[in-house]
C-alpha cells in the first residue's frame, strides 16, 4: 500500500508540473504574439516617419513651382512604396482583362463590353491593398458584361 501511494504521489507531482508548464507555454505564446503584434507596429510606423518627415518639408517651402511640388510628390511616393514594400504591404490593381476576383476585387459597375469575356475586369476604380496574406482594402473595379449585341 505504501508503494502505491508513493506511486500515486509521484504521478500527482508529475502532473502539477505538466500542468504548470503548460501554463507557462501559453503564457510565453501569448506574450510572443503581443511583442509581434507590437514590434510588427512599431517597424511600420517607423517606415513612415520619412514620409511624414517630407511632406512637412515640402509644405514649409515657400515660392515653389509646380515642377518643384510634382518632383517632391513624386519622391515622397517613392519612400511611401519602399515602407510598404520593407512591411510587405501590396496594392492590388489587376490588369483589364484580368479574371475578377470576389476574394480580392468589389464590382462596383458593370461595363457592357462587345466580344468580352464574362466577370473580368474592365478598369481599376480604386486599387487594394493586402498586408502580407491579409486583405486590407479590396479593389474597387468595373467588370465587363457582354453588351447583348
């Protein structure tokens, strides 16, 4: 009898501490995902401060032309693209002709198209977005429709 409740015992203690480790795995996973969540923030929001840093520049320049303001736009788009492309963000603008997508486009209007294929985009109206797998903002499309003729 003592044996066995030695035994018994000793399964007891095993299983209070499987049961603690278990919850330190949980707690160090869900830590894990609140630093990700945070420091995956944190990099995109550092990405965009050169873009925000230029775009004030650009407006407490006085006596520019037009030709200066384009240039600026045009650079400051530039760093825009690369801090989303270093966070893996992408726009999604697909091609006329391209199949539509439900999972990634939203018709918006139907185009009467001779001689086209069914469902497949027509114009981009507004272009998407996607964070790495996840969608963000689906594009807003014209789809082309057969115009009956």
């Amino acid at each position: 009898l003592d044996e066995a409740q030695k035994q018994v015992a000793d399964y007891h203690d095993q299983l209070l501490r499987a049961h603690a480790e278990v919850e330190n795995v949980r707690r160090r996973a869900q830590d894990d995902v609140a630093k990700a969540r945070k420091f995956g923030t944190e990099s995109f929001a550092e990405s965009l401060i050169p873009v925000r840093d230029s775009l004030e520049a650009a407006l407490a320049q006085e006596n520019q032309t037009v030709d200066d303001w384009k240039a600026g736009v045009e650079a400051t788009l530039r760093q825009l693209n690369t801090a989303f492309e270093r966070n893996q963000m992408r726009e999604i603008a697909p091609a006329p002709g391209e199949a539509f997508d439900p999972h990634l486009h939203e018709a918006l209007v139907q185009l009467p198209s001779p001689g086209v294929t069914v469902n497949t985009v027509a114009d981009v109206i507004e272009p998407g977005y996607a964070l790495g797998d996840r969608l963000l903002r689906a594009a807003k499309v014209a789809v082309s429709v057969p115009d009956g003729s």
